[in-house]
C-alpha cells in the first residue's frame, strides 16, 4: 500500500459533486514528517457555501421522510466500505496527520463501527405515550431531526472525529455541511466518498474547506442551519457557541482539556506507566484527553517517574510510514513553538526534565516524547494544554490536596485515576470534576459510550445513546 501509495487531490463535495472552488482559490497540504506540499487545497467561496446550504435545505424533507431502516441500510454498506477500504485511507490519513499508519488505520475501521453502530441505534429512537388525567386524550412524544446541520473538526483525529458527527446526523434523519480541517482534508473525504458510493442521496452530506472563521460565520447566520457541532480550542468554541445563541440554534461543543491523573500510594505502578504512557505519547499527545497533569502520592512518585521516564525514552520516533514508529511527528511548525515555549518557562520556574525536553532536530515536526517532574503552579504548562507529547508530575500526600489539584483549572474533559482500593476509586470517581473519568483504565472513546466535558470543556456529548439524542428535538402531541 505505500510503496505505490499516491496521495489524493483534495476537492470540495457539494450537492452530489467533487470540484475545485468556484472562486479558484487554494490553500497547501503539508505531509508533517517532511514538510513537503501533498497537494493544493480547494477553497470555498460563498456562491459555493451556498450552493451546500440550498442542498442541505432541499434534502432535509427527503433524508427526514426516508425510514430510520433505510437510512440505516445506507450507512452501513457505508461502514463495510470503510473497512475494505481502511488501509487506504489510514494511508491518507498518516501522510497529512502523521501519526503511524497502524494508528490511522485502526481509527479507519472504528469509524465503520461508530457509522454502524449508529444506523443500528437510529432505529431505537423511541418517542412515548404518555398517561392522561383527560378521558380521550392521548399524550404522544415524539423524536423527529433537528434539521440541517453544521458541523466543524480538527486535525488530531481526522476520521474519528468527523465521524462521529456525520454519523449521528444523517442517522437521525439530519442533513450535513462539514468542514474539517484543512490540514487534513483527505481523510474527512474519503469517508464521504464511502458515503457517496453506498448510495447516500446527492446533497445530503457536503464537505467545504477555506478559512475557518469565514466558513463557520458564513454558516452559523444562515436561517437554513438548525444545528451546529464543533470540536477543538475553548477559544475558538465560546465564539461559535455565542454566534449559535444569537440564532437560538443548539450546539454540540467538544472544547479543550488538561487532563489529570492521580496516582495513588498503592497504584499498580507498572499498569499506570504502560496505559498513561500509551495514551501520553499516541499521537504525539494531540488528544484532547491525553493524560498530562500527574499527581503521583509523594511514596511513589520517584519510582513512577522513573518508570514513566524509561517508557517515554524507548519509544521510537520517525515516519508514520514506517512500521517501526511508534510516535510520529506534530501537525504543524506552531506545535513545535509551543513546546519549546511551554517547556522553557516551566525549567525556568524550576521543573526537572526526566525525559526528552527538545526536537530532535532535522526535516519534519518531531518533539521528543517529554517527562517533566516537580513542577509549580506557576508554570504555564500546568494551566496550558500543551496538546503535545509532554507529561508533567507534582507531588501529594492527602486526598483532599488532590483533588483541589486536580480540579483547579476551569476544564472539565477527561480524567484518570489509579488505586488498588475500591473505596479510593469510588471516592475519586465521585470527587473528580470531569466529564469522563478512567479509574485503572485509559480508553475513554467508543461508539456506545458518551464523549463530552464539562466546565469549559463544552457541552453536551458525542457518542451513545446521547450523541444520537442531541439531532433530535422533541415534538409533543395532545389529541383528544
């Protein structure tokens, strides 16, 4: 697959169509482990938004008409797609993203089991009747699509993320115009090309790109959107959440995080290191529920940063081409600056380097996967996600110390927990302030279980019964 692998030209997806912008402008797509342009990007102008929404709004009454068992049909020949196919389009996906291949791989194929799993779950939209005090009267509730959505991702999972969202609308009856990110536009296109070829009816799924705030503002105010979903910075969320609210439409917002890990007295330090420092360091730690924030009981903390340490050392750093990578290079030159930056400014506020602590220099965006140790409060890096393969350890010696520690930042994403004591996990589960918690365990995503914060890490939750939930409204019915 590689050796003959090509990367392919990127092109909008509008009512039914792959073209290039009508206004012929493009950006570049950059391959992150060398710098060099993969292709020209497309541009969306606004003759072509438009030309989306008037898709969106002429579809709406068909895709909504259309059987929750029908729609179901088409999004799981989609999902058999996607498997077939997966190879491939991990190969796309590592050659604009960089993690490695067996990464974008496997995150190819969970994205055929979120598309299947929601076209099961669309046919269990259950409304209700309701009891009435009233003889002759019957109280129905009924689940119905909340209309045309927008939705926006980012490039960290190009796949996954995308798919959670186009998967959730077109099974709940929802039209969609997404606009993933445009560092990594291939990816996003090949599941529609799935899409697309399973049958799904022109113009009900359309991808843009061009420049963010433009296409997002552009959308938002249009009285054709009922919906928007968006996953990426805090920043970036309030503003779309508030241009949302001055039209009252709902939004799904998946915001940043900065997550913590306690490690407790009498943790299972060899399973702590094994599954924090995997989920740490995959994907070069560009995950918004990377562990990060460690609070290791002051008994352990020199024995598990030394453990930490090693693993972080061992781990093989180059191509996401090359079978023998286990972490790849950073999406883009700015991550790069902000290592450096973020680990500068804790050295200078006293914070040891354990591990790593600088680019191994050469072509591409490659950090050394980092452990920093015994670092204050005042050090931006424990207030900054650094959304980079840096870990960060405190020392703490009483629960309630913590657990202040840990719920000290206004986020509110995922957060983790290591323990050998069912009355200590209990406790920590109870106390920690996150939308997601692990307690010996590390993997948070899956099509059957809600993903989603609290705090200023957004609301509302992608995933589950919850993430079908949030494309619907509620209709209720009196009839006497």
């Amino acid at each position: 697959m590689t050796d003959a692998f090509e990367y392919p030209q990127p092109k909008l997806f509008i009512a039914g169509h792959w073209r290039m912008g009508g206004g012929g402008d493009t950006l570049s797509v950059r391959n992150p482990a060398t710098g060099q342009e993969l292709a020209p990007l497309p541009v969306a102008n606004t003759a072509d938004l438009d030309e989306a929404l008037t898709a969106v709004e002429r579809t709406f009454p068909l895709w909504r008409a259309t059987s929750a068992y029908d729609r179901a049909k088409i999004l799981k020949k989609a999902a058999g797609l996607m498997r077939e196919r997966a190879a491939y389009i991990g190969a796309v996906s590592t050659s604009e993203q960089g993690k490695p291949l067996a990464e974008s791989t496997n995150e190819a194929m969970a994205c055929a089991d979120i598309f299947e799993w929601y076209a099961e779950e669309a046919r269990r939209a259950y409304g209700r009747i309701v009891p009435s005090k009233h003889p002759g009267v019957r109280h129905m509730v009924f689940k119905e699509p909340v209309g045309p959505v927008a939705a926006f991702s980012p490039w960290n999972f190009p796949t996954t993320i995308p798919s959670r969202k186009m998967a959730a609308a077109l099974a709940a009856g929802c039209p969609v115009i997404i606009k993933p990110a445009e560092e990594t536009p291939g990816s996003c296109l090949e599941l529609a090309r799935c899409l697309d070829d399973a049958g799904l009816p022109k113009g009900v799924l359309n991808v843009v790109f061009g420049v963010p705030a433009d296409i997002s503002t552009y959308l938002i105010a249009s009285p054709v959107i009922r919906k928007i979903s968006f996953t990426g910075s805090t920043v970036v969320g309030k503003h779309l959440a508030g241009l949302a609210a001055q039209r009252m439409i709902p939004s799904t917002m998946e915001l940043g995080g900065h997550a913590p890990v306690i490690v407790f007295d009498d943790a299972d330090l060899d399973l702590a290191v094994r599954l924090s420092g995997g989920s740490k360091y995959r994907n070069a730690g560009q995950i918004c529920i990377a562990p990060t924030r460690f609070y290791v009981h002051d008994s352990v903390h020199d024995a598990f940063v030394e453990k930490l340490a090693a693993y972080a050392s061992s781990l093989k750093i180059g191509s996401g081409m090359e079978a023998s990578t286990q972490m790849g290079p950073l999406a883009n030159p700015r991550r790069l600056t902000a290592m450096d930056d973020l680990i500068s400014d804790a050295r200078q506020h006293g914070a040891g380097v354990a591990a790593g602590g600088k680019g191994p220099g050469g072509a591409g965006n490659f950090w050394q996967p980092t452990l920093l140790t015994d670092v204050p409060n005042s050090a931006r890096i424990m207030s900054e996600e650094p959304f980079g393969p840096v870990a960060v350890t405190q020392r703490f010696s009483t629960f309630d110390e913590v657990v202040a520690q840990a719920n000290r930042l206004p986020y509110g994403l995922a957060a983790y927990a290591y323990t050998r004591s069912a009355r200590t996990a209990a406790d920590i589960g109870d106390a920690l302030e996150a939308g997601m918690i692990g307690i010996n365990f590390s993997i948070l995503t899956g099509p059957e279980t809600p993903f989603g914060g609290v705090k200023e890490s957004g609301h509302g939750s992608e995933g589950g019964i919850e993430g079908l939930e949030a494309y619907h409204v509620t209709k209720y019915v009196a009839q006497g």
